[in-house]
C-alpha cells in the first residue's frame, strides 16, 4: 500500500469507523483493558519514504520509490508483518528544508515507524537530524557522502548507499591492478555542493597516495547545460584520465557533449549512478566504473527481483531502485525479529551485527560504529555496441570488490579517515 497526501486523507473516515468497530467489539467482549492493543491492531505499520522527484536527482528518486513500494505490496501480498498490513506514505524532498517539514509531518502526524530514502547529502542530513530527535530508525539509500557516516552520523542513522570512499577503492584498487595510477595525470570536474565537494576530497586523496597527480579540479554549478568550455581546457591540458565527480543529469549532460566533441582521453569517476548512464546512451560511454549494483547480476535473488520489477513496469531496476528495495527489506526483517514497532530495538537489532540477503553473493551487515552496511560492490565495463540486447544492456560485469576471500572492510574507510562519534 502506498499512500500520497491525498490518498491519506480519503482514508482518514474510514480509518476512524474501523478503529470505532474495533472498540466496540473490544467492549463486548470486556477487552477494553487493553486500549493499545486494540488501536494498535487496527492501524497498519507505515513506513516514510523520502526521496526527491523532481529536479536534477529525480529520476533516480523515482526508481527507487517504485522500488519500495514494490517492496512494501510485496511484504503485503505475503500476509504484511506481525498481522498487520504495511503502507508506505511517499513524499518528494526536493531539497533539504522541504526534506525537513516532511520528515516532521511523516513523524509527528502519519505515526510512520522509520524513515526511508534520500540522494541528496544535504537532504539526507535535514532527515538524520528529525530522525535523531524523533528517536525514528533511518535509512539512507541514495547518500554517498562520507560525511554522514563521519562527523555527521547519529545512532538511528543507517546506510545501505556506499559511501564516497567505498565508490572510490572500488575503481581504485582496480586501476591499481592495472597499474593506470601511479605517475598518471588526472582532469577532474566536480560538483559544486556539498556531495561533489566530498566526493573530490575522497577521490583526490586516495589518487595522490597511490602515485598520481590531479592536475586540475573545475567545480561546476548544478544542471551546467554547456560543457564546452571545460571539455576545451581539458583537451589543452591532455591529462592521462578525466574523473568525473558529477551526479544525476550533469553526468548525462556531459558524457553527450564529451562524446561530441571526440575526446579520446579516457573516462574515470568517483561515483557511477546507472540511469544517468541509461539516458546517455550507449555510443556516449566508454571504459570502466564502479556500480554498488547492477541488473546483469548473476546472482539467483538479484536475477528474480529484476524480473519482477521489469514486468511490473517494463524496465530493468537500477542501482537506485535496488537500494530503496533492500532498504525496505531489512526494516521488515528488523520488525520480524525483534518483533517489535520500537525504534531503539531496531537499532540494537543492527548493531549487534545481523546479515541480510541484499541481493548479492554476499549477506550484507552493518558496522556498529558508523552504521554503513558492509558489502561487495563491482568494476563493470561498458559494452561494445553490438553485443548490447537492448538499451539498458550497457555493461558486463569485470568482477567484484572486494573478492570473495577478501574482508569486506577492505573497501571501507577506516576511523583514522572518517571517524565516527555516536550521539
């Protein structure tokens, strides 16, 4: 079930009559004792779901709320959790003081049990802070940035989004096996908020410890339409590589316009988002990236789950959509085993170090001491034209990072680079 503001109000009559018959019924049967109990079986289990729709980071918001509410109808369809029905009530953050009124609106007049969703850093932020203060289990699916797994985190925050650093080993210690950092000159373009901000100190630190030179780091506004005066000084510069710590439709907009202007140094990035990728096309990519997930997945439950959501709305799920489908997931598995709608047994429930089936050849768990979920993620490369199926069949799977006798840690920061203090 997945309600909008409007749906929540057609439902508010008959939500009222229902719990009215349940009183009554509890009255003739000398159960009025127990008030809570009676409320609390009436009312179905809600989950928020916070994500933008619009804006440069809407068409990722959108994947992973079909995602969700997949998840959500799903668990429904199986019988719901503890007897009750679940609902999910979706709201658009488009930005951060948009993420934090809907936040409070979810909390204080939706009674929703934990919060879900974001891509935004600043956003994802506004939404830790209300879920703090609430006492509310959060979990970001969409929010790369260190920061809110380092100075920013709080105990009911939980990430199943890889972080910046994460993104940034996985690309890096391939191109370390490849020997394509040491002595290689990099072209960066970033950002110019918060996340690419981030995004350029991870990436950057982790080129020059390994032997390599940015030579030059442009910052570029949001939704920038014309790329032509940095892909111009990138061609005077002619570095090794140019890396990319763009996200949502900038990525688009300039793998196109660098795609017509026939460069041919080579591409790298701190963060690879499949759908801006999507809408690039195809004959506007090139080389390898790293994905946290990525449809053509051999593994039997992530094969099963893009079956499902490609029937239900005629498209493959991406990286995005994952997320907030797993996201889902582990709160229902949370609420199945603590058996329990409070927040804090939620918490404690992930901290003492419970595995997930996230859809990869390995469970997933959380880091006690900053919450990220500990996981594998991939270097993909970009086909070859010709070998694609169809237009979503962009890339084969390289392998994935860490390996399957490496620790999961390895990809991690560690608390000398982003360290952690839980409130």
């Amino acid at each position: 079930m997945t309600s909008t503001r409007d749906d929540r109000t057609r439902l508010t009559r008959r939500t009222l009559l229902k719990s009215a018959a349940g009183a009554g019924a509890a009255a003739a049967t000398g159960a009025l004792a127990f008030p809570a109990i009676v409320k609390g079986q009436a009312e179905t289990l809600r989950i928020g779901h916070l994500t933008p729709r619009t804006g440069f980071l809407g068409q990722l918001g959108d994947y992973g709320f079909k995602a969700a509410s997949m998840a959500v109808e799903e668990a429904n369809a199986a019988g719901g959790a503890l007897g009750r029905k679940l609902e999910l009530i979706a709201e658009d953050s488009v930005n951060p003081g948009v993420a934090v009124t809907k936040a409070q609106k979810l909390v204080e007049r939706d009674k929703v049990l934990c919060l879900l969703g974001e891509i935004s850093l600043a956003s994802a932020l506004a939404i830790a802070e209300q879920a703090n203060r609430y006492k509310v289990p959060y979990i970001n699916t969409g929010a790369n940035s260190d920061e809110l797994r380092g100075k920013n985190c709080n105990r009911y925050m939980f990430h199943v989004e890889g972080s910046n650093t994460m993104y940034t080993k996985t690309i890096g210690r391939w191109q370390l096996s490849k020997n394509l950092i040491k002595g290689a000159k990099w072209y960066m373009l970033t950002a110019d908020y918060a996340f690419g901000h981030d995004l350029y100190r991870v990436s950057s630190r982790f080129l020059s410890e390994h032997g390599g030179t940015v030579i030059a780091n442009d910052m570029v506004p949001t939704n920038t339409p014309d790329y032509s005066a940095y892909i111009l000084k990138i061609r005077q510069a002619r570095p090794d590589f140019v890396y990319i710590n763009l996200a949502g439709t900038d990525q688009t907009t300039f793998l196109k316009q660098y795609r017509e202007y026939g460069l041919s140094f080579p591409l790298a990035g701190g963060v690879m988002d499949t759908i801006p990728f999507w809408v690039a096309g195809i004959d506007a990519l090139s080389g390898h990236w790293q994905s946290l997930w990525y449809h053509g997945l051999a593994v039997p439950a992530a094969q099963a789950f893009t079956k499902r959501f490609l029937g239900k709305h005629g498209m493959p799920p991406d990286n995005q959509a994952w997320g907030d489908y797993v996201g889902v997931k582990i709160l229902l598995q949370a609420l199945a085993e603590t058996k329990s709608t409070e927040g804090i047994k939620w918490v404690q429930y992930f901290e003492k170090g419970a595995t997930f089936d996230i859809l990869k050849a390995r469970k997933g768990m959380f880091r006690d001491w900053d919450h990220q979920l500990l996981q594998e993620m991939y270097v993909v490369k970009v086909k070859d034209k010709k070998d694609a199926k169809d237009k979503w069949d962009i890339f084969d799977m390289v392998e994935p990072v860490p390996g399957p006798s490496e620790s999961l840690e390895v990809i991690q920061p560690t608390k000398q680079e982003n360290a952690c203090t839980m409130a």
